[in-house]
C-alpha cells in the first residue's frame, strides 16, 4: 500500500499537492467558514474526497495558527479600508485636478 501526502508546504504556505497553486487554507475555509459540503468543495475545486479531508485534517491541526494569521488579515484589511463616502471624496477630487 503506497501513502498519498495531498498537502505541501511551500514557503510557509501549504498546497494541495497535486494543484501546486491552489491553497489548503482556502479549500478548508470553504468548509469551516463558508457553510460548504466536503461535497459541494470537491465539485466547486475539481477535488477528490480524500483531497478535501487532507486540508481539513490540516486546518485543524493549525487551527490556532491559521485563525490567527487570518483575523490579522482581515483586521489589517478593515484597518486600511476606506469607506464609501472617503472614497467618492477621492474620487471626485481626481475629478477636480
């Protein structure tokens, strides 16, 4: 019986190995955060069953991790955001110029 690794770790980041780009952390958010199946990841990704459950088994083995990287992304995001009003003001002052 041969053992299949689904998951690599590139720079610090892992993959599904058989999709060099496609991120483990977003398949498994898909599950986690999105509400979504196992099944209804493996149609939207073109993945297998067991593909799915590795990036599961993954994010939850570095869930504190992950979780953590994550809020602080979307912190910096909300942090750096304009609002829609701040950005029609820049908008229009381009508009001036």
């Amino acid at each position: 019986m041969q053992l299949t690794n689904h998951i690599i770790i590139k720079d610090g980041i892992a993959y599904i190995a058989e999709r060099g780009h496609l991120k483990a952390e977003m398949v498994a958010r898909m599950v986690v955060d999105g509400g979504y199946t196992v099944e209804e990841t493996m149609e939207h990704y073109d993945l297998s069953a067991s593909q799915v459950y590795s990036v599961l088994a993954y994010y939850y083995d570095n869930q504190t991790a992950l979780d953590e990287a994550h809020e602080q992304k979307w912190a910096n995001i909300r942090e750096n955001a304009l609002n829609a009003d701040e950005y029609l003001q820049k908008l229009k002052s381009r508009g001036e110029k």
